[in-house]
C-alpha cells in the first residue's frame, strides 16, 4: 500500500522529470504486480492507463 501511496504522490511530479518517475512508476508496477492486494494491482492497472491516455509511453 505504501508503494501505491507514493506512485500516487510521484504522478504529480511526472511533468517535471518523465524519464524519472516513469521508470520508479515501471519499479512500483513490478512489484505491486507480484505481491499487491487485488485492489493495488487494479489501482496500478488505471494508473498506467490514464498515462498512456495522457501520451506517456511506457
């Protein structure tokens, strides 16, 4: 949960260093992926893809 907390705080950050935060953003994803609650991975799942909607490309 902590990790979702702070990709959270760090997505409003991401304007001032993409390259950065989107590499700790794919770190969080890996790690919520294998042992994340059911509801941090679906957390991280809308995360991912409200950025691609925003033009990230992850």
């Amino acid at each position: 949960m902590d990790l979702l907390v702070e990709t959270i705080y760090n997505l409003k950050k991401i304007d001032e260093n993409p390259n950065y935060y989107l590499k700790r953003l794919n770190e969080a994803k890996r790690v919520i992926t294998k042992v994340g609650s059911r509801e941090d991975k679906k957390a991280i799942r809308l995360i991912l893809e409200d950025l691609k909607n925003k033009g990230y490309d992850l």
